[in-house]
C-alpha cells in the first residue's frame, strides 16, 4: 500500500489530480475502488457479527445496499459525470452543488463541507475502532497499538499519494476481500463434519459462546422483526445517493459510458462478497459451538471471520487472508480523509482565502487536513463507545440524508434552486442527528425520515420560492445534450460536441 502511494505520489504534480486523480479512472479501478471504500470493515466484521447474533433478519440491510448501490451506479453515476464537469469542472460534492444551482451565497458549499467533515469524523473513526479489534483479534495485541498502527499507514499513502493512491489501493484491497470472503466460509463448512448443519442449527441450538443464545427465528427474514426494522434496514440502500467518497468515483471516471462497465464489476462484487459474508455467519454458528472454539469478541461478535481464519489456516496463509480486513478497513479510512481534506481546503480554505494559493500549497494545505482528520478520528477511537456497525450505521445515514434527495434532485429535476438546496439538505441533517439520538432511533433507522424530509422540502421550498435563473436551465439542458451524445459515443470529448446537432426530443 506504501508503495502504491508513492507510485501515486510520483504522478500527481496537479491539485485536481490529487483531489480527483484527473477524471482519468478506469472502470474497474473505479468499480473496486468505491466498493471497497464502501464496504469497509462492515463487510468483514459487522455484517458477519450482525447476522451471527440476530439472524437473517439482518439480511436486510445487504439486499437494500445492493439494491441502492446498483440504482446508484444506474441513474447517478453516469449523470454525475457528465454534470460534475460541465458545472465548472466541480471537483468536489459541496462545490458540485455549489456550481449546480449557481449558489451566490456559498452557504450550500459551505454547509455541505461542514456535513461532511461532521459525519466523516465518526466514519474514520469506525474504520480505527475496526483496526484496534483487529490487533487484538489476530495477535491478542494492544487494541491502542493496532489502531495507531492500522491509521498511520493509511494515513501516509493516503498524504503522499492523493486520490490515485487511494483508488489503486481500493482496488488491490477489494480483490483480496473478495478472494477471502470466498476461501475463508469454504474452507469452513468443509471442515464441519455435516455441513448441512449451517441450514439449521442456529435454530434449534444454542450458539456461539458468553452470552449468545438459541433463535427459532434464526433463518426467519420476518419472523420476530417488525415492519420498522424491515423498512429501516432496506433503508441503508438509500444512504448510497449521497455518500461523498463514491460519489466522487462517479465523477473521476474517463466517461459517463464507463459507468455501464463500473456497474457491471461493481455490482458483481458485491453480491458474491456479501453473500461470503452470510455464508461465514451461518458457518460460524456451528464452528464456534461443536468445535468448542471461542469468538474475540463476546459483545457484538464482529471478530467471527478474523477467529475463524486464524483456527483453520497455517499463519502463514492465514496473514495473507487476514490482510484483507486490513484492506477493508484501509480502504475505507483512506477514502474518507481524503474527502474530508478536499471539504476543509477546497470548499473553504478558498473561500476563507478567496485569492489563488496555488496548486502546491493547495496539495500541501490538503496533506495537512489529511493528517488533523486522522489525529481528531483517533482521539474518538480510544474508548469507542459504540459497534462498528453503529459508527457506520450513524455516519450513512448523515449523507444519506443531507446528500442524496439534493443529488437526485440535481440531475434530474431542473427546477431546483439554491433556497430549496440549502433548507432541504440542512433539515435533513438536523433531522437525522435529532432522531438517531432519540428512543426513536431504536424504532426506525434515522435515514428514512432524515431523506423523507429533506426531499419534500426540497422540493417545496424550490417551488415557492425563485425559479433559478436563465444560466442554470441552459446548463441543465446543456448536460442532457452532452451526456446523450457521449453516452452513445464514449470517444467524443464534451468540447467537441456541436449542440446545434443535437436533437433535443433525445434530450428530455
């Protein structure tokens, strides 16, 4: 991963390179790139630990991920591309919307830089607290040791290297979670004397050890979940709309063509990674109980895959497997802080500073907020009070909400203006935060109201007040044109296009 940074480092003289690797992703690089920044160590300890402990119910949460991420790389991606450059080449999601409805006030840029920096802290703080549990798993180390280890590799590739570093060390890290989710249930069920069993006896037994106890309801998607669990948790898929470190794989990729390819590999990765992660949870609940082994971790089970992979493999071969919840967490944590150094310096350092400061002080200004994220998520990641998942859970549906109505609405509805941007995107956030600490967020996961909300005041607030001005349709139409034309011919640059010759009924 080092050495990839350094690589990175190498080809990164521009900004824009640094903070979107010069719109020049290949779409497998981006496809492995935001699956991997997505997944985290979620996929490898919290989703197993989740399902381990309550069941299939939690299943839920995977279908309405895959279901979000695939509408996500569908509708979104290859839209976002083409828009996110013709609106004054944005380089980023705060100054996307900024540029989109032509905001004079730069109060929609600087809320969503300040959404960002907010959420993303607990964010990179849940990769940290993945990468302590970790230590402590694999070497029965110091859980401090692991996490400062885990964060300052991270935190010097993702410095020196930029958002090339961090994209290729996504890719290289989301084919080594793959293989791993793959091996690792194989080599599991095959080593049960009756493999069968994973298909009933989580139902009809007790297992795991310290505290986990029988479930009839175990291989139930609906049995003992209500309607408000079910809605929340195919809920997350919402959350896809509006995550800042995806969203910006959409608009570094080659050509808005090259979303179709992205999704294909994107979207098969994390059906079968997921589906790795359900069949390590059903085989762990009869590997930890008839082989009298023991999980790590007693509270929240997310050390299911690390234990499992240590018990059954030479260390050898078992380091090379248990790197990829390394790259899960790495990945993840690198994407965030780079997102959330391109909020504090692109989208309001140069607002602060308002004259031009440079394309090397600028990199050197990011590289700084780079390392201040890490230090602040780290603090927070000392004494983690929370699972993994809830981290993780929190920090989705915080852009999920605040981002995603406003990013839907940006690139499909050309009545959206900055009033309505900057009230919906705000009560969206308030929104989320206010219920997610309340009991209400024990009932139904904040991101349905948070995202409800927004929308419709969004939508209505646009309405009443302002149309946008004659500059901000004639650039929504422009889009519609240039992305018609390079979606049906990737080889076209957006300057070479001829408007003129554009039909406009292909358009609408």
């Amino acid at each position: 991963m080092l050495a990839i940074g350094f690589w990175s480092y190498r080809k990164t003289s521009e900004y824009d390179q640094y903070v979107l690797g010069g719109r020049g992703l290949n779409p497998f690089v981006a496809a492995m790139s935001a699956g991997a920044s997505d997944m985290s160590g979620w996929l490898l300890m919290g989703l197993p630990g989740a399902l381990f402990l309550t069941g299939m119910s939690s299943l839920w949460i995977a279908i309405g991920l895959t279901v979000g991420a695939w509408l996500n790389w569908k509708y979104v991606a290859p839209r976002l591309r083409a828009y996110s450059e013709v609106a004054n080449n944005s380089i980023t999601i705060p100054s996307f919307f900024e540029n989109r409805v032509q905001d004079k006030s730069r109060l929609l840029r600087i809320f969503s830089a300040a959404i960002i920096i907010f959420f993303f802290t607990f964010y990179v703080s849940s990769g940290m607290v993945a990468g302590g549990r970790y230590f402590e798993s694999t070497f029965n180390g110091s859980y401090l040791t692991g996490m400062m280890l885990v964060a300052a590799v991270t935190v010097i590739y993702t410095l020196v290297g930029g958002f090339l570093a961090v994209s290729y060390t996504d890719a290289v890290q989301g084919v080594l979670m793959f293989l791993s989710l793959v091996i690792v249930p194989v080599m599991a069920i095959l080593a049960l004397d009756n493999p069968g069993d994973i298909f009933s006896y989580a139902s009809n037994h007790p297992y795991g050890t310290g505290g986990a106890v029988d479930n009839p309801d175990y291989f139930s998607m609906f049995s003992g979940v209500s309607l408000a669990v079910i809605v929340g948790n195919v809920a997350w898929g919402l959350g896809y709309f509006g995550q800042p470190h995806i969203l910006v794989r959409f608009m570094a990729l080659r050509t808005p063509k090259d979303a179709v390819t992205g999704r294909r590999i994107g979207i098969s990765w994390m059906a079968l990674s997921i589906l790795g992660a359900v069949f390590t949870a059903l085989a762990g609940t009869v590997f930890f109980t008839n082989q009298d082994y023991s999980i790590t971790d007693q509270e929240n089970y997310e050390t299911i895959f690390l234990d499992m992979a240590q018990i059954m493999f030479h260390p050898l071969f078992a380091g090379l497997v248990l790197t990829a919840v390394l790259a899960a967490i790495m990945s993840t944590m690198s994407s965030q802080m780079l997102v959330v150094s391109s909020a504090l310096i692109e989208d309001l350092t140069k607002i602060v500073f308002k004259q031009d400061l440079g394309k090397k002080k600028l990199i050197n200004l990011s590289r700084l907020a780079v390392l201040a994220i890490s230090v602040i998520a780290a603090v927070l990641a000392i004494n983690p009070s929370d699972s993994i998942l809830g981290l993780v859970g929190f920090a989705w549906a915080g852009f999920g909400a605040a981002f995603g109505p406003l990013v839907i609405l940006s690139l499909y509805w050309k009545r959206l203006n900055s009033t309505g941007a900057i009230v919906g995107m705000v009560a969206g956030a308030a929104v989320t935060i206010a219920w997610g600490m309340s009991p209400l967020g024990d009932f139904l996961y904040e991101i349905v109201p948070g995202f409800i909300v927004n929308l419709i005041l969004t939508y209505v607030v646009s309405v009443m007040t302002a149309e946008p001005s004659h500059s901000v349709k004639k650039e929504f139409d422009k889009t519609l044109a240039l992305f018609e034309v390079v979606s049906h011919n990737e080889d076209v640059a957006f300057e070479e296009v001829d408007l003129n010759k554009v039909d406009p009924k292909r358009t609408k």
